[in-house]
C-alpha cells in the first residue's frame, strides 16, 4: 500500500509532462477542411513539420494557426504546393492530398 501512493505520483507526473511536451511540439490553433459530402472537419494543434497524408477526399483548407502550413496535391507531401499564411484559406474547391503544418 506504501509503494502505490509514490509510484501513482510518479507516473501522474510523467503523464502531465508528456502532455506537456506533446503541446509544445504542436502547431498553436486549429487547421479546417471540406470532406466527403461537403462536410466540414478540423484538427486541433497538428504536429509541427511532419507530413501527414489525408484519408479521404479533401478540399477548400482554412489555416486558423498562427502559423504557416503548406498544401500539396498528391499523398506524401509530393505534387503543386499550396502555401497558406495564418488566417488564409485555398480556394473551396482547391483539392490536397497531403500537409505539412509549420515546414522549415
């Protein structure tokens, strides 16, 4: 009963400075797009610098960050890219297969 009271703080202590770290490796804000069926979706505070390949169809980005991502054509962050400054939005029917949030 002893050894649990400790071990419960220190992994409690761990988790919150994982979380903590995982925050501070993300990009600030929220990244909008249009669906399947026109359907609007969002991802909060994406990884900064990584690229990451959408599922589905996907169309018409929004950058509601604070800082910049880039839109790309093809999967694998390959094809024309689209470059949106923070605030900025592709056009509606600007289709993208891939993004990369926050690039060097």
């Amino acid at each position: 009963m002893r050894l649990r009271r400790p071990l419960v703080a220190v992994l409690g202590g761990l988790a919150l400075a994982l979380t903590t770290a995982g925050s501070a490796l993300a990009a600030d804000g929220m990244f909008v797009w249009v669906g399947p069926q026109g359907k609007a979706y969002y991802l909060e505070n994406p990884p900064e610098n990584k690229c990451l390949d959408m599922g589905q169809e996907a169309r018409g980005a929004r950058n509601a960050m604070k800082k910049p991502l880039v839109v790309y054509t093809q999967k694998k962050c390959k094809g024309a890219a689209t470059r949106l400054a923070p605030g900025k939005s592709a056009p509606s029917g600007a289709h993208f297969a891939s993004i990369v949030f926050n690039p060097r």
